[in-house]
C-alpha cells in the first residue's frame, strides 16, 4: 500500500492549490480542454499497466475493467469538447439602456470556477468515478484545481492514474499543484480536506454514511462549500399489470443480468421490483428465480463489500414476511457475492424501513402489491432515488396516473422498458435524484453538465470591452451561443 | 397586526400545498405565465392601497415605494415572459444510437420543479423582495406553490399583497394551496416551516443570523433542502490611484448619494471604500465629507431597524484608529439614520474583524491603506460579497493585476466606476456571492435566472414521444431552442 499523507502535509497542498487556481482560471477554454485531452492520450498509453494493477486491486474481470477505462478516456474527450465550445458559460449580455426608467447599465455574465475541488472517488469505479474520472473532468473544464483522495480499495491503481494526469499537466505546462494526490484511510484526513478554508467544493461517490459525513462537514465549516455526493439508490422498478401481463419472461431475463452484473456493484442496480400480486407477477417471479440460479457468484471488489453484503443480505432475508425466491446454484468462494431473489408483501414492505435500504450487490426484493392503489402508496413512501424504472404499455401510463406521479416525485432518470444498469455518458444525462439519493438534486455527475457544479456566475456591468473575458467581448471571438438582450445568438454587438 | 398563524396549522398548509404541487407541475408554462401576469395586474389595481399600507408601516418615501412596486411588477412580467420561452428548461435530447458501444438509449432532460418554497420576505422591500417579489415569481414560474412567511415590519402590506396572489390564483383557475400566506414573527414559526417533510427549498433575503439559523435548518433536516439565502454584503469599493487621482470630487458626490440612498438601507449599500493614503484620498474623503453633511438625515424602516443602526455605528467609531470624518449637519429626530463617514488606517482594519461587518444604513467605512500592497491584502481578507465596485481607469486594471485578481475572488458582481446601489432586473443580473453574502454562490435571486434555484433536472429514457412532456416531443411543439445531439436549435427531430 501507499504511505498515507501525513496530515500536516495537507495545508501546504491547499496552499498550492490555491495558487494554482489563480492561475489556471485565466487560461482559455482550448488550454483546459487540450490538458483534458492530454490526460486521456497518458491513461490510453499507460492502459497495460492500469489494467493490470486494477485487476489485482478490484478483482473486476479486465473485459470490465478495460470499458471502464475507455469510458473514462470519452468522458476526458467529450467533456473537454463541450468545455472548448463555451455555451455552458451562459454567457448573457444586456447591453446599456437609458431610454428606461431605471437606465440600464451593460451587464455581461458568465461563469467563473469555484477554486480548488476535493474528489472522493468511487470503490466500485476505478477509473471512471475515482482519480480521473468524471469529477475530475468536470473540475477541470470548469477551471478548478482538483485534489483527489485515493480510495484505499485501489489505491495504487490511484497512483499510476495520478502520475498520468500530473505528466499531462506537465506536457501542457499547467502551474504546479492543478492537480494533488492525497493516500489515507483514515476519517481524519478526508476532514481535513474538507474543512480547509481554500476548499472551495467536493465530488464524491460512494456511501450514504461517507458522502453525508462530508456534507455536513462541509456544511458547518465556518464558510459553508458546496458537495455533490452521490449516495446510492435501490432504483426501483415498477411492473404495470399490461406489460407484465404480456412479457413477464423477458423481463425477468433482462432483469436477470441486471442485478447480477458486475457482481452487483454498480450505484444504479435494481434493488427493489414493485408489482401486483396475481398470477403474472408469479410467472415473472419464476422466470426470474430461474435466470438467478443459473448465474454463478462473482468476487466483488474487497473483502470488505463482500462481508458487508453477505451481513446486509442476511439481515435482509430474516426480516418478518420476506421469502427468499431463488439463488445462485453454484456454490459461493472466497469474497464472492451470491445473486439472490427475495420477495415480500406490500403491507410488510411498509412496516419495515430496513427493506426499503440498499444492499449493495447482487440482490433485489420483489415487494408483492395487493393492488395498484397500494403500489401507488409505496412509491409515494419511497425516498429520492438516482433512477425509477416504468415496464409499462402507452395504456399503463395513461391510465395510471396516480402511480405515474408519485414514481415522478421521487427520480432523477425514468427509463421506460429497459433497466437502470448503464448509465450513458451524454449531455442529456441525469445522474442524481432526490436526498439520499444524492446531496442536490439539482446537479449532476454523469455527462457534462456536471462542470456546473463547479462553476458560479459573476457580472461584469460597465467594462470596457478590452478588459472584459473573450466569452463576453462584444465582437465574440470565440463564436459560443450567447443570450444577448434576451435572444439566443451567435452573433457579435 | 395581524394574528399569528397557529403552529399547529402549519402542517395542514404544507399537505394541502403539497396536493397543489402535484396539480401546478404539470400546468403549462403559459398558464404559468398567466398566473404571474394576473397577480402583475392586480397589484397594480391595488397600488393605491399598497403604497398607503406600506408607507404606514415602513416609513419609505411615497416615491421609493412607487417605484418598489412598479419594479415587482416588471419583474413579474419579465419572469413571466422568460418562463413562457421555455429555454430556461435547458431541454437536451440525445437521440438513440445502436451504433456506439455500449449503444446509446433515447435521452431527453427537462427540469422539473421542486415542490413546496417557502419564502422568507426582506424587511426593506416590502414589495419587490417579499410576499410576490422575485423569489414568489421565480418559484411560481419553476412551476412550485409558495408558502410566503410575512415580514413582521410590514406584515399588513403583506397581507394586502396576499391577497393579490389569491384572487389572481383564483382568476386563473389555479389549484387550492397554489399560495399560503403565514404570519408571526417567532424564529418558532419559521423554524416549522423550514423543517416540515413536505417543504423542498426556502429563499430569504435578510440578515446573517436570520439567514445563517434557516440554512442549518434545512442542512439538519433527515432530507436536507436547498437554502437561497441572501444575507447582506458591505459592498466593497477599490479606488484605484490613477483614477482617484482624476476624478476624486466627482466619485466623492456619487458616492455620498450610493451610501445615503433610502437611508442606507439596501443589501448593496457601499459599507467600505479602500484607497491609498495620499493627497487624492485626502481630496477624496473631504469632498465625501462635504457632501455627507449636506444629506439630512432620513426615517428607517422601522425602530428595531433604527436602534440596530445606532449601536452597530456607535460600535464601529469607538474601534481603535477609527476617526469620524463626517456626518450629517441636520439633528436626527425619532428612528432617523444619520449619515456618517469614518475612516481608519489598512493596519487597524485588519487587526479588527469588527470593522469588516455591514452596519446596516447610511454609514461607510474608509480605509487609508498605505500602499497598493495593503490594498491587495485587505481584498484578500475580505469575506463573500454581493458586489464589488473598482473605480479605475483601464490602464489601473492591467498595471494592477494582483488586486484585481483578488476582487475577483470575492464577488457576484463587478462594476466598473460605477456605485453597486440600484439592482437591475435582468437576465445578466447576478445577485449572489461567496459565503457570507449568500448561502450558494452558484445561483441569483435578481433576474428570471433566479428560478433554477427550485427546478431540478429529470431525464426520460426511452419514453414515446406521446407520453413525453411537451419541450421533449419530438415537433418541438413549444419551439423553444433545445440542444439535440450536441447542438443548439429550435427544429424539431
């Protein structure tokens, strides 16, 4: 394992941060996006060693391991697209006005970084929501300074990752300290990282109990900072009788594999199945207890996720009305999560708040409802989640309004048909929802909007054009799409 | 005065506002529309009644209220016309693509509204920062109900206001609990408020403590809820040497009439102007004095407000090293504000943290530092503001980059030889800043941008277009500009 940071080393680490973001906020849109770019070209290079390190550390199969890590090199590229094109500034100009009553002043807006940006990364992400994932990436497009504190269940394939980003920010002679690497697994150095005064933000992904210390940490420093912490979610499914009356087969099959890939391990697996009692959703339950016991256990990231979920399993298949359905039929080795069905009432559902908890890994509950009144009632109960998923027919939809309203209550992403695993990188993405399932449901970690975590607006009102930032010069050299005097336009003044 | 709102009514108003939300969301943005134009309408019906009420209870000059409501209803107007153009939803489609790997599922994001605000009203704007100023426009046009929590210092207009809201919300058809209007002036009432389950974000614009109690709150919660709170600001003011060295008599008068304008009482009020010890910020501070006595002086809003001024100013001139420059010639009679200048050196400001602190009225502070160095350090040490104001000629800005630099990190709004007092109503307004001057520096509470702070984002996958909302469908039946695949346009797919 790597040495831990010793903890007075941190405040030399803001410092330096701190005086990298002064530098960096100044540099254009094409230097952080050709930095990000950079960063992509070093982790594609070093890829045989990532890949092999990861392995060791994760146990994730390298087919696994080896997507992840090309994911992470199109989030580099794709964010850093988006960043160079600059209409994420929002820039708006309301130009000078004295015919009204009070005279307008010239008002230009744009986004400024926040400053330097703690990133807790993900266990169950080496590569694409750890070192240099897409926090990371974000910070960076926004134009902060990022300090990274290795998640200790892969903390050397941290290193290797680091000491790509730190040769890229050499190569496109970025100041020293846009980016630190911080080992520890201790509590005590993730506070301190977040109580620094020159902290200006935090990223994370991971538990509830880790993101919601960091929150309140944060929360009650003396200067409160803003934290995106995602937390997880059971993503529930809700199975409309018309579709389940028509596909139950395929859907247990799809579902199948959703629960189970990855061992698991993925912030958006299904946890939880919501239907109505009757002979479809039997049928569906069985088909889908057949699916689970042909799938073999896998080795799940450490000993520890193993053990917690071997613990929140079992406490789960006690409690009072859950049956277990089905699980794997091959024997479970070493550190290896066994897929597991369970299914429940909708009354004992209500009664137990510890059901309604993620056990992370390759386990979902089927909660059997009387009827869709009382389905309506669970998802009016549920809270915030990252996705909900609808089976439904057009005719479901609409005539279920009730049920529809209260699954939109409680979301971030509503897939229709399809399972909540796999969450695409794109613009269009949401990846957040509703407390607990993330800290502000109004932000994102997946896809490129997430950079306006980081960012906040600043006005300028009355400079002179040669003073002002090129995103709001009035020739608009840099041709982004800007709000002028209320109209979309790509034109100059 | 009005009756207190019993607490244990506050339950029953958040349920049946709650019940609204889920009705409200899903109005059209042009009934939306509609809704803010009508209360626009009735307000103005019932101007005559207002100002009367108002003037009673705030002590404002006919005028200046006048003109305060004349500015809410512009900005009800405004909202309303920016909610109706539909762009603020930010719509994004990714259309599918089974040709990337993994393949890529039909994304579209909208924003969807948070549910229930409460609204904590300004005690020295009773109509354009209270019961339907911007933060009731801009929840509204986010599609959300409003709980409006009255300000006690004018809490009959605030009724009258109400009343407005109602028969507008009754003219337009709008659901029962779309607008709920609670009095009682105990942190009790607030604190049930902000706390109950069914409330989802808060605005407020006051003081630090007022602001600073709600925003624990709301971070105590079991579900945590965003706070705007905009908490006030000192306004600082650079005079830079070349400038100064032009034009010291005529920034001296704008300023005397920035610092004494509606008797000091506004969040923008310049509470500090920074210099360099010389002959110019001599010139300077004897021509401010000049006019300063000139200014008589005037009524605050009410008694509390009065008494807070006289203290916090008595405080502040017994600091060691601060001398009185001027203040009014005119005896101040019962709850009158008098105009005062004082100054004190670079080195005693920073020695004392007292000095950095808003004294609410017509007062400000000027600190003599001794070379451009000092200056820097004091924008280094200064804490999170509305506005900054540089008062330079262009050749200072680039001679002095390390200060302007520094003010940069510090502000929402930078304005150029101009005074911060007077807060345009725009889309390129920001009115937010780094902690303490707000609780999240990364939203507005001026301009129509104001209402992302109650929408959050949602994504359908895989959705047909019938059951998509109306800015996703594939027509683009709103035609409002969206970002499809990556690029900005108003066609549809």
């Amino acid at each position: 394992m790597p040495t831990d940071t010793p903890p007075e080393a941190i405040d030399g680490i803001l410092r330096q941060s701190w005086q990298a973001f002064l530098e960096y906020r100044k540099f254009s849109l094409q230097q952080r996006a050709q930095f990000m770019r950079t960063i992509a070209t070093r982790l594609t290079e070093a890829a045989p060693d990532l890949l092999k390190m990861s392995m060791e550390e994760t146990h994730l199969p390298e087919a696994r391991l080896r997507s992840e890590l090309t994911r992470t090199v199109f989030q580099l590229n794709s964010y850093a697209d988006f960043c160079e094109k600059g209409s994420w500034l929002d820039a708006r100009i309301d130009t000078a006005d004295t015919s009204r009553n009070p005279s307008r002043p010239d008002l230009r807006k744009t986004l400024t970084p926040l400053g330097p940006v703690i990133i807790f990364g993900a266990s169950n992400f080496p590569f694409a929501y750890s070192t240099a994932g897409g926090d990371t990436a974000c910070a960076f497009a926004a134009g902060c300074p990022v300090i990274v504190k290795a998640h200790p269940a892969h903390a050397q394939t941290s290193e290797l990752v680091a000491a790509c980003i730190l040769a890229a920010a050499k190569a496109c002679k970025m100041p020293e300290g846009i980016f630190a690497h911080v080992q520890g697994a201790s509590f005590e150095t993730g506070k301190a990282l977040v109580t620094h005064p020159l902290t200006k933000a935090v990223g994370f992904t991971g538990s509830f109990n880790g993101g919601k210390a960091l929150f309140d940490w944060a929360n009650q420093r003396p200067e409160p900072i803003p934290v995106f912490a995602e937390m997880g979610s059971v993503n529930p499914v809700f199975l409309f009788p018309e579709k389940l009356s028509t596909a139950a087969h395929d859907i247990a099959s799809m579902y199948a594999d959703s629960i189970t890939q990855s061992v698991g391990q993925f912030c958006t697996n299904p946890g939880l199945i919501i239907g109505i009692e009757g002979k479809d959703l039997q049928q569906f339950i069985q088909a889908l207890g057949e699916n689970i016991r042909k799938i073999p256990p896998g080795t799940m990231l450490h000993p520890g996720i193993a053990k917690a979920y071997q613990e929140k399993r079992a406490a789960a298949l006690i409690q009072e009305g859950v049956s277990k359905i089905a699980e794997s039929d091959t024997a479970a080795g070493n550190n290896q999560g066994v897929p597991t069905i369970a299914s429940v009432t909708g009354a004992h559902f209500f009664g137990n708040p510890l059901l309604h908890q993620e056990v992370f890994g390759p386990y979902s509950l089927v909660v059997r409802c009387r009827d869709i009144r009382e389905m309506t009632e669970v998802a009016l109960h549920l809270e915030g989640q990252l996705t909900t998923s609808l089976i439904a027919t057009e005719q479901d939809i609409l005539q279920h309004t009730p049920l529809v309203e209260a699954i939109k209550n409680i979301g971030g992403r509503f897939i229709m048909n399809g399972v909540p695993t796999g969450v695409t990188v794109a613009l269009s993405m949401q990846h957040g929802g509703p407390f607990p399932a993330t800290t502000d449901p109004r932000f994102t970690s997946v896809g490129a909007d997430g950079i306006k975590r980081f960012a906040r607006p600043i006005v300028y009102q009355n400079w002179p054009d040669a003073l002002l930032p090129e995103e709001l010069k009035n020739a608009n050299p840099l041709g982004i799409w800007r709000t002028v005097n209320n109209e979309l336009t790509k034109d100059g003044l």
